[in-house]
C-alpha cells in the first residue's frame, strides 16, 4: 500500500503483543515509513514516539507498584525522574501554513515587482533620475501589495501576529526597491524586455536558496556559501521573525543594514548602466557625424 501511495506509514504488532507484554517478553513493533514523504514520516514517529512513551510508562508503573509496593507519586519519580515540558515560540499550533504561505506569498509579490522594473525601460530615457525615481516607485507599490496581502492573511485567515508594523514596512520597502532595481539594470543591460523578464524564474528559485523552506544550516557548503549573497534571505527570514517571534527594530538591524547596501549597490549598477548607454551614444553619433561628412566630402 505503501508503494501505491495510498499510506505513508504502516505498523506491524506482533499476534501475542499484549501477553507478550504482560508476561515481561518486550514484544517488537515494526513501523514502517514512506522515504519519499518525509515531512510525513517525521511527524508521524513524533507521534508513535509518545503513544509508546505513555504505554511504557503505564506498564512501569504498574509493575513497580505490583513487586516493590509503591506509592503511584514514588513509582512515577522513579519511572521519569527527570521532568521536562517543551513550548513552542511563535508556532505552538505547529502549523505549516502560518510560515510557510506568508514566504511563497511575498514571493510572488517579489517577482511582480521584478517585471514591473523591467517594464519601467524606456529606449529613449537612459538617465539614471529616471530610473530611480521608478525604482522608488515599483518599490512603494510592491510594498503596498506586499501589506495588503498580510494583513488578509492576518484578519481574515487568523495567521498569528506578534510583532510591529515598522520593521516590516523597513524591510519590504528596502527589498522590493532592490528587487525593482534589479528589474531595470537588467532591462538596461539586455536592452530589451523581453531577455530580462526570463531572469523571473531565478528570482523565484531564490524562497528555497534563501533557507525559508530548507535550513541553511542543512545545505551543502557551496548553498550556503550562495545564500548569502540572496536579498530575500535578509527580508523573508526576519519577516518571520518578526511576525511569529515578535522580533524587534533593532533585532533587525543587521538585515536593514545589508538590504540598504544592496540597494546602493543597484544604483551604482543602474546609473553605470546609464552612463555607459549616454557615452556608447555619444560615441556612435560621433561615428555617424564623421561618416557623414566624408561621404558628402567624396
């Protein structure tokens, strides 16, 4: 059943397990997982792990009381004598969504941003004012629609909410004029519209690369050497932070501070882009204007 994808996970109990049990014999369950789900598996042995916790416990405990005539209270300190509770920060309803659909959505904000930057090119407009003042504006609109999806997310579907407003109005701010950014130094590099908006799919790669859906921590060197240099990381990781974890301003600072140095470095790109546009004009009017009069001259 397993291979036909009908399951993904199957035990297999012994035919005597409980007087095998009772009679002292530690009878063998076999639980079997499906490889390929294994998000699946992993919350499923959770689960196995605690339903045979209680049953070992249980059985413990009467078997102590029975031959050693205690107490339930001195028989439990002795079956668990070191207690522990666990609380999860920012998720306890363990849910995948509350994390998981906030990245793809912004996301998907992220990439319009990028075609609108694109889009923002104009042949015959190559001065860098021009173009930044558009950045700014794809910018601003893209962080309009980035708030906008949030908060349906956070009223109309409960998606929990822990921090502030500002640091996720700095961030997308900075990372939707970045990626705006990016949009037209392409379009100005290619020269044409269409080659840039193929970069698209990059920019969407970048929600599994920026460590969102797959730790960082978990990736091979030459991935984790590369997530660093991925803008979304700085803005997705701790707009997650900040809305699960209610982190703070100055908690992140750091990812304001690089995300401010990536756009600084756009505008260096777009108005080099520019200027080198202005001067390859220059010097073919110049080419032009020569030809011209020698033809004339012959």
């Amino acid at each position: 059943m397993i291979e036909s994808g009908e399951i993904a996970t199957g035990i297999i109990i012994p035919k005597n397990f409980s007087s095998d049990m009772l009679n002292g014999q530690a009878p063998e369950i076999l639980v079997i997982y499906d490889g390929t789900q294994m998000a699946m598996a992993g919350a499923v042995k959770t689960g196995i792990s605690e339903v045979l916790g209680t049953i070992r416990s249980g059985y413990l405990l009467q078997v102590m009381q029975g031959k050693l005539n205690l107490t339930p209270a001195e028989t439990q300190n002795y079956i668990q004598p070191i207690a522990y509770t666990t609380r999860i920060l920012g998720n306890p309803a363990k849910s995948t969504a509350n994390f998981f659909l906030q990245g793809i959505l912004v996301n998907i904000v992220q990439v319009a941003v990028f075609i609108l930057g694109i889009e923002m090119f104009d042949k015959k407009k190559k001065r860098f004012l021009v173009y930044f003042k558009k950045g700014i504006f794809c910018g601003l609109a893209g962080t309009l629609s980035t708030v906008v999806t949030l908060w349906i997310q956070i009223d109309w579907f409960k998606s929990p909410f822990n921090g502030s407003t500002i640091p996720i109005l700095v961030l997308t701010v900075l990372n939707m004029t970045g990626i705006a950014n990016i949009g037209i130094l392409l379009s100005l590099l290619t020269k044409e519209k269409l080659p840039a908006v193929e970069f698209a799919t990059p920019i969407m790669a970048t929600l599994l690369l920026a460590g969102y859906t797959f730790p960082v921590v978990a990736m091979t060197d030459l991935f984790q050497k590369v997530s660093k240099f991925i803008p979304f990381a700085y803005y997705v990781i701790p707009l997650r932070d900040v809305t699960l974890l209610g982190a703070t301003l100055q908690q992140v600072l750091p990812d304001i501070y690089w995300l401010l140095k990536f756009i600084l470095y756009t505008w260096f790109g777009i108005l080099f882009a520019c200027k080198f546009g202005e001067l390859r004009s220059l010097i073919s009017g110049f080419i032009s204007t020569r030809r011209g009069k020698e033809a004339k001259e012959v």
